[in-house]
C-alpha cells in the first residue's frame, strides 16, 4: 500500500489565521480566543444559512486583515462546509474574486484545505493559499436532524455543533508555524448506523489516520505536544483512546479534542461535546496556531475528523463512513 | 490580480480513464463511447442514491483494470458529485482503500479533479492521482426540483441530468494526453436566479475562465481544435458565443459542449441538453481522452461549468454563483 503521509523538505509557513464565532462559543473555555464574536444567530441577515455564509465571509476578511493583505495577494481559496452543495461557503466568498477550489470533508474541512493549501504552495503552485470553513448550529440542526422548532431531545451521545468559523493562509516563506507533513485520510466505515453518536463514527478514522502517520515517519505520541482531534466529543475521545491501548499506541496522555476543548461541558448543555467543521477550524485558528507560533507549542498534529453521511443515505438505513486528515503543525521549520 | 493559470513544465500524464451510463447515454450519439452500461436506474440496488454510487465504484474500478492497476498503485483519489454531503461518491468509494480527498464543484467537479490530480502529481505528492465524479437523473431531480413521481412540467430551458460517470488517472510519466495548464476557477454571480435554466447562470463563469486562461498563456481559441464545456446546453452555449463576441473572442468556430453533444436533441426528449457531473465526465473519459491519445485530436480546452446553488438558498431566493475551471489537454507533451 502506498503511503499517505507527505513530509515537506521545505514546509511551507502559515502566516495568517483568524477564529469568528458566536455567542456560546464566546461563552466557552477559549472564548477570548476569537477574532470577531456575533451574538445574532442570524448574523443581521434573515436566514442561518445566510447568516453561515458571514461567518466565512469575516473568517476570510480577519485572516487578510490580520496580516495586512489585500485579496489579490491569494491565489487560491479552498473552502467546504456542512451544508448541502457547500453553500456555507460559496455564498460566503462569492464576493471576492479569488480563483476557488470546493472541497467537501465533513467537520475535517480544516484539515483537508490546510493540507491542500500546503501541498499547493510547496509544490509551486500559488505563492499564498487560503482555507476556509465554517459550521452553524441552526442550519446544522435543521438539516442533519430535526428543525429548531420541533424542540426535538437529543441524545447523550449528541453533539453540539459549533457556530464558528476559520480562515488560514499558507506561504512557501514565512515564519512559524510550519506545515512540517500531512498525511491524507481513508474512509473507514465500521457500520455505526446511529446519526446522534457522530463521535464514535468518526473514532476509527481518526485511529486508522493516526496509525499510519507513525507507522510512516517512526515518530511517536510522546514527540508532540498535542494531538489534537476535531470534534470526537467523550464518546469518541474514548474509543481512540481504547483503539490505541489495543494496539500499544498511548492516545491518552496528550491527546486533546476541539469538541472537548470549545465548550465548558459543566456548564454549558452541550452533551458529548461540540463539533461542526467551525469547532475544529476555530481552535486551530484562533488558539493552536497562535501558540505555536509563539513557541509555548512546540508540535501537534491537527487530526480532523469528518463524518461523511446525509440525511438521505441515514433514512435508507445506510452506515455512516468517516474520514480524518492529519496535518503536523510545528514551531521549528526542521533541518 | 494574480495569475490563476499554471502552466506545466513537466506535463502529467493521463494514463487511463473510463466512462460508465445508462440506458439513455447509451442511445445517445456517443453510446458506444462508453465502457460499461446500466440498463437499470436501481444499479439493482433498492435506491436511485444506491445506484449512483454504482457508477463511481464501476468507473474507478474499470478504470483501474484498463491499466492493468492495482488498488494499491493509487496514492490519492479526488472524488465528488451534486448529491448532499456528496454521498454519491463517499458511499460509492468506501469500499476502496484509496487515500481520498472529497471535493465539490457541482458539475465542474471533473475539472477541479483533474486539476488537483495534476498538481498533486506534478508537485511530486502522488505517483498516481485518480479523480472520479458522477450524476444520475433520477437523484438530481427529487433533490434539486421535484421527485419523479410528481411529473413535473419541465420548462424548456431546463436540462436532463445524465445518469453518467467517469474516473482518469494521472501520473507523472506516460503517454498522451497530456495535461499541459490548468486555470482555477473565479465564483461569478451574475444574479440568474431560475433554477431551470443553470446554462445561463454558469456560461458567465465558462466565459470568465476561459478568457482568463487566454490573457494568461497569449495563446487564442484556434490553436485548439476544440474548447469544450460541460454542460451549458443550448441556452448557455449560445451566450457563451455572445459573450465572446462582445469582446472579440472567437468562441462560435471551435466550441463543443458535452450536454449537447451525450444526447440527439432531436431524438431524445431532454430540453436544452445534456447535464450533471457525470455528462462532462463520461464524454472526457469515454471520448475526449481516446481521441487524444490517439493523436486525432492535438489540443483541447476542457472546462466543465458548475452551478453552486443548493434547493434550500434557492428557495430563500438566492441567486446561483456558478464556476468553471479548465484543463488543457494535448497529445503533445511539448517542449
């Protein structure tokens, strides 16, 4: 089998990021964290899928702003989100004119535009390349499960999807962080039917991404300072951390998940934990890239990870396949 | 603004390719294009969703025994469709172990494919990139207009979504075709909002692209013995013409476009044409790559067209932001 993790001789910089989120994620544990924070859900637009869309429109417009670029600098934006044909974010950069790719991964967006952003700009092909994603708890809601309004009970295992949104640019030059490797996700579909228990859905795939980035490289957990997974939530979190055991592989001592991490789980309702491709992005922008940029973080890897079902394909009583990207951020641009 | 044109200097190779119908791309005029035919919309499935994920598990697969492939030789698969959360093709690759990158660009996906699998090669990331897309009639109307079952009146604009797939892969050595350049795409708006009538929302973006691509390289429309698009059908293809005109670019002598090429308008009741991901992507894989590799043609411009529009924006009354992004094949793998 042919590898899937990619190291760059030259690891490409990531010289911008920005974090937007909402009122409960300003209420949580890393609320200080985000850029710009928006109290209206609808974001002073009259619907949430319009009101999605300015979470990538801001995401894109800080990350510029931040360090001082101008739209014609990028030559790429590459964006996906949770919503039907991508419309979170189509509709979100429609008003700037950068050349665009579409992708779509589920709540491991992040990871799977950071890498192609990385892969672009090593290989030549754009001098600086954007990310974008976002998530929405009311268009999420509505579209995966139930209406707001039906006032539907959600399970134990629910999570709670994360009004938030992430925007990063990556440059062949540039200062720390540096994108040191990648290594690209399989689908692993272990038959998990149930749409209220996305983290044990996604735990396999997160596993399977992990796994073969050491089996690639003879690097080992204890080489990081974090691994940081998207959005497993508690289930999930602890089915990586089982997967691992059974195998000799020590995911619980720096293992950190963003769906954990975005919301103080004591006080806020969240259940299993947050989640949405806004969870993983934000916490990526908004606190992990800054810390390594400063050096209080040294290496993590970035594991998103995306549950790749509709509601569609639920109702006919399909299983849920999942997939997860692994990036491996680092303060230090190696030898 | 920045160049959104790469042009190769080591040309990648397309090494193969296949292309899959059903019964109506099979009575059309480039029925015997195609490497394999499903008489039965179900793919004998029990669900037309089912059934499209057919065609992209039987395009990689034949795509893969025409040259006498392995799984294991593909290092990334690019693969995305129309369907919500693309489930067409998530559902339709899980059964293979590929590395996998979910894209979606609506039914330009073909060409964001080729593009990324052409970078990803060139740029030293994959020995063999592959990419895969499809569409099926009967999941694109009850997604995007009505169910079947309602009998709907479809105006004459409107176009029939092929039931259609195709997979190529690309490698950074081999034979014709070669993937010469590429251009990404730029979103345009141009503010059509008739979801029966995706040929006059995306010729804009077609226009856009393949003008870009012009300015960028000096070259003109006769040094390609065609400029293919995906499926602007007959109402999108005619104001690409006018479009040209407008500012003296030929676009009338060589255009063909592969939604009015897959169906006999005359013979087969479909409106303005041919559409969907798969229809660009059957005629590519099933006609264009053939005639390429076989030197009778020399050069083409091959830009499918997505419209990014999704039913629950359009109904918020949203117009549609349409892209186009565009490869330039040869059998010349030049200087």
């Amino acid at each position: 089998m042919q590898k899937a993790t990619t190291i760059f001789p030259n690891p490409p910089s990531i010289v911008t990021s920005a974090a937007v989120g909402g009122k409960m994620e300003h209420e949580g544990p890393y609320g200080g964290c985000f850029d710009k924070i928006n109290d209206d859900p609808y974001f002073t637009t009259d619907t949430f899928e319009k009101g999605e869309s300015q979470l990538q429109k801001q995401a894109v417009r800080m990350a510029l702003e931040k360090a001082n670029l101008k739209e014609d600098d990028i030559d790429v934006l590459i964006g996906g989100d949770l919503l039907d044909q991508c419309v979170g974010t189509t509709y979100g950069v429609r008003g700037y004119s950068f050349p665009f790719l579409g992708i779509y991964a589920a709540c491991s967006t992040m990871s799977e535009g950071l890498l192609l952003a990385s892969m672009l700009t090593a290989g030549g092909f754009a001098g600086l390349a954007m990310a974008v994603t976002s998530s929405h708890f009311c268009t999420a809601e509505r579209q995966y499960r139930m209406p707001l309004n039906y006032g539907g009970q959600r399970p134990p295992t629910a999570q709670w999807t994360a009004t938030a949104g992430g925007a990063l640019a990556v440059s062949p030059e540039g200062k720390a962080p540096y994108v040191r490797g990648v290594t690209i996700g399989r689908i692993v579909d272990m038959g998990i039917t149930d749409a209220n228990n996305m983290g044990a859905a996604m735990a396999p795939a997160a596993y399977s991404t992990i796994r073969e980035f050491f089996e690639d490289t003879g690097m080992r957990p204890a080489d990081f300072d974090h691994i940081v997974t998207g959005d497993l939530g508690k289930v999930g979190s602890r089915l990586l951390a089982q997967l691992g055991d059974k195998e000799g592989l020590d995911l619980r001592s720096n293992h950190l998940d963003c769906g954990l991490m975005i919301y103080d789980s004591d006080k806020q309702d969240v259940h299993a934990g947050g989640s949405g491709c806004g969870c993983a992005a934000s916490m990526l922008c908004g606190h992990f890239i800054p810390e390594l940029r400063s050096g209080r973080l040294k290496n993590i890897l970035f594991v998103a990870t995306g549950a790749l079902l509709s509601p569609t394909v639920s109702q006919q009583g399909e299983s849920i396949p999942s997939i997860s990207h692994l990036v491996w951020l680092s303060s230090e641009r190696g030898k």
